[in-house]
C-alpha cells in the first residue's frame, strides 16, 4: 500500500461550521481574541525586558512563556482567520505538516518552563536567601535552551511518525487545525507502535512534569508550613497561585486529549477543548500573570508614565 504523502496533496480544514454568518461571527471573535494575544504577550516581554525589577528567575521564565504563546497562537489562528472568510478550505500536505510540527514544539517546549517554575518557587520560598546562587542566570538559561531543544525534538518524533500514517485518499480534517486526534481519525490503519509513541510522548512531556511540579508543591506547602506569621503563609501562597492556575489549565487540557486511547477521540468534543489550549489559553496567560502580580503593575504605571512624558 502506498503511504500518505503519494497520496494526499492537500488537508480540507472542516472548521467549525459551514454557516457564512456563523463563519463571520467566529472571524470576529477569533481576531479579537488573537490580537489581545498579541498585545499581552508583547507588552509583558517588554515589560520583563525594559524593567530592572523584573530582571529576576521567575519572570525570565514568565517571559519565555510569553515568547512561546505569542509564536504558539501565530501557528494556528492566522490560518483560522483565513478559513472563516474564504471558500478555499484547503491546506497544503507540507503546510499541514509545518503547522503540526511547530505547534507540537512549541506545546511540548512550554510543558518544561512550567515544570521549572515550580522548583523556582520553591527555591524562593524555602531558602530565600540562597535563592539568587539556586536559580542562578547560568542555570536559567540553560533550562530554556533544554526546553526548546527537549520540545522540537519530540515534535520530531510525533511528526514523522504521524505523517507516515496510511491516509486512503482521505484528506478531509473535521478540525480547523492539523491535529493528532482529527488525523488518526483520517488515517486507514494506526498501528499500536504509533500508540505507544504517543504515550511515551505523554508520559515524557506531560506526566512526568505533571509529577514533579506536584513534587515541588508539597515540598512548597511543607516550606510554607513552617513559616511562622500568617502574613508570611499568604504572601508564599499568593506568590505560586498564578502558577497553579497556569498549570491546570494547560496539563488539564492536554491530559484530556491526548491520554485517551485514539478509538475513544471525539471530534467535536476534542474540538472545543483543542480551541481552548491552542487560542484561548495563550490569551489568559499574560492576564493570568500579571492581573494580581504587582510588580508588573508598577512596571506597566512606569512604562506608562515614561511614555507620557517623551510625548
């Protein structure tokens, strides 16, 4: 049997609906939603960049995070955007194939930064004092180069062997994205080697953080514990909820979809979770980051303020 890229050219993106005004409607939200993306994510990396106070750890990697949502978000929605308003549904078998690669770099690449900040909370709560040689910028930058390194050679690992799926002649995706679920779905036959890749790709990329920040957590709330003022135990509280916050979302997401077996996918449901990790996710994150977070707000008021004073 010949193999998928002798036969398919082309990927149709079925998208969400095929009512025009319902497709103008999504147009609208999904460009509003993208350009708040965008401005967030830009304006906390300038933030982090251009503020001396925010030259620490943590924000480092919250910058990071930013940089990975504002390139992960560039991958999916211009190409949403486009098939909202036009008639050619199609996607290229080399753009499909680009699109799914960076998408699950990048994806893989931001489960490592969220891993690190757990041990970087816990190293600022549990010995503060020694918390600049724990988390030194050495070390910071070298998690993040293991990041994107660790991350793209995975997605190297799930591209070829998706990509090398028997897809029949079948080209039609009932997604707005090359993903795993919509393509295991196109495909003729998915050997149980393929599903053994994808839950070691699981178990590597998202179980295992999943263990470690849950490992940096209670070693972060025996920290806390013994910690004697109730001002010190809120303050170390307040410092790592964003970060649980952040983790839920994103791991609760992922783990939905991609720990299933591939017979038990549910299009429209994954769909809809898929559109919430991939779009909305991205979105939340720099207000996730930085709604509570005061030193951000100070940087933003002398951003604001130094900006008012060259006009």
């Amino acid at each position: 049997m010949e193999r998928s890229n002798h036969i398919v050219t082309e990927f149709i993106l079925v998208g969400f609906t095929t009512d025009p005004v319902m497709q103008l409607i999504l147009f609208v939200v999904f460009l509003g939603v993208y350009s708040v993306t965008v401005v967030g994510n830009a304006a906390l990396i300038v933030l982090i960049c251009n503020d001396s106070r925010l030259h620490t750890p943590v924000y480092f990697f919250i910058g990071n995070l930013s940089f990975l949502d504002l390139w992960y978000s560039s991958v999916y929605t211009p190409k949403i955007l486009i098939t909202c308003i036009s008639e050619d549904k199609s996607i290229s078998f080399v753009g499909c194939v680009c699109q799914f690669f960076f998408s699950a770099g990048l994806a893989y690449s931001e489960c490592y930064p969220l891993t690190t900040m757990a041990y970087d909370h816990y190293a600022a709560i549990s010995n503060p004092l020694l918390y600049g040689q724990a988390m030194s910028r050495r070390l910071c930058i070298c998690l993040v180069i293991y990041s994107y390194t660790g991350g793209f050679v995975n997605a190297i690992i799930l591209t070829s062997n998706t990509f090398t799926l028997d897809f029949c002649g079948e080209n039609v995706i009932d997604d707005f994205f090359c993903d795993v679920p919509p393509l295991v779905k196109s495909a003729c036959d998915v050997k149980e080697s393929y599903q053994a890749v994808l839950y070691f790709l699981l178990g590597s990329n998202v179980i295992t953080p999943t263990v470690l920040i849950l490992a940096s957590y209670l070693f972060i709330i025996a920290a806390i514990l013994r910690i004697c003022s109730i001002q010190g135990r809120r303050k170390a509280f307040s410092t790592c909820s964003s970060h649980l916050v952040s983790v839920t979302l994103y791991y609760g997401s992922i783990l939905y979809i991609y720990s299933r077996p591939s017979s038990s996918y549910s299009l429209e449901r994954d769909k809809m979770v898929s559109t919430f990790y991939s779009v909305l996710f991205p979105m939340l994150n720099p207000m996730i980051y930085s709604l509570r977070n005061k030193d951000v707000k100070e940087a933003l008021k002398k951003l604001v303020w130094l900006t008012q004073s060259e006009v």
